[in-house]
C-alpha cells in the first residue's frame, strides 16, 4: 500500500511539474546505486547480473535522487520479468552527444497488443505472471515523465517469448569533468 501511495503522490507532482534539484552526475553511480537497491531481489531469483559500464565517468545533467528511481525502476522490472537462474544485463553507451542507459532482460517479453499503452499510468500486460510478480502499473509511466523532464527520450525493445531492453537517453554534460 506505502508503494501505491508513494507513486500516486509521484505522479501527480510529475502532473504539477514537480522541482528536480539538478545537478552534474556520473550514471556510472547512478546505474551502481541502482544495482545494490536491487541486488536482494536478484539474489532470491539466483540471476545472473552484466554490467557494461564505461570506466570513464557519464556525465549528465539531471537530479540524483529521481535519476536512480528510473533506474532502479527498469532493472526491478527486469529482474520481476526474468526467469529464475536468467540474466540481467544494464549499460551505457555513448551516441552523438547523448548517453543511452539500457536494462535488458531475457523474459516473456511484452505481448505486442500491449506495447502501444506500456508507458500509460496504471497499464499493466493482463497475464497471470504479471499478477504474480506485482506492481502499481504507475513504474514505467513515472518513468517517462522524469526522462521528459530532464529533457531525454525512453523505449524499448521488446520480442515475444526472447525479452525486453528499456532504455533511455539523457543529453551529455561533458565527457570528460563535470562543471563546477
């Protein structure tokens, strides 16, 4: 119920046009802050976790905190969705002056009827592991309203019965410090 709640309240300060304290980040930390919100989960269902992180900083503009919750969000959804024993692969990848943050899976995949509404608020694919996994449907719609936000783009790529990859891409600060 605290979750239902948190995300209805996030919604609709994303609806009011909510303050995000921005500042200059390295997804790097983001995506590993990520990673250890989530490692419990992952652990229970014994899956395997690649990470294709760059070893030099991704510098981007954009608030911390509201950063790790999509993140933490797309690589929750993949580890809900992914078989027991399955893996989980987060990355970044540097493109023309902007950086693509991806979570890939290798579950279900999302059923092509649902994939126009898989960013609405509250849409959720009506199929027995979804009811068994859980979740708001609120996730992926926050989700976009943050990416929006810090003036980034999010999809997916998604095939039936192989898995799916979120992603988003954000603008690049830098490449090489951040500004102070």
């Amino acid at each position: 119920l605290s979750v239902l709640v948190d995300d209805l309240m996030d919604v609709s300060r994303l609806s009011r046009g909510v303050r995000l304290d921005k500042e200059v980040v390295d997804l790097r930390a983001i995506a590993r802050d990520a990673i250890a919100m989530n490692e419990s989960a992952r652990e229970v269902k014994s899956q395997e976790l690649t990470t294709e992180l760059p070893e030099n900083p991704v510098w981007v503009w954009g608030d911390p905190v509201r950063l790790t919750q999509i993140v933490s969000n797309l690589l929750s959804n993949a580890i809900k969705y992914s078989p027991e024993g399955g893996r989980v692969t987060i990355g970044t990848e540097r493109r023309d002056g902007r950086v693509r943050v991806s979570v890939s899976d290798r579950g279900r995949g999302i059923p092509e009827d649902f994939q126009p509404r898989v960013f609405e608020t509250f849409a959720q694919a009506d199929s027995s592991e979804t009811r068994l996994v859980g979740g708001t449907g609120l996730g992926l719609s926050i989700c976009k309203r943050l990416v929006t936000a810090f003036g980034g783009t999010i999809g997916f790529e998604s095939v039936e019965g192989r898995g799916t990859t979120f992603w988003f891409e954000l603008p690049l600060r830098v490449d090489d410090e951040p500004a102070r």
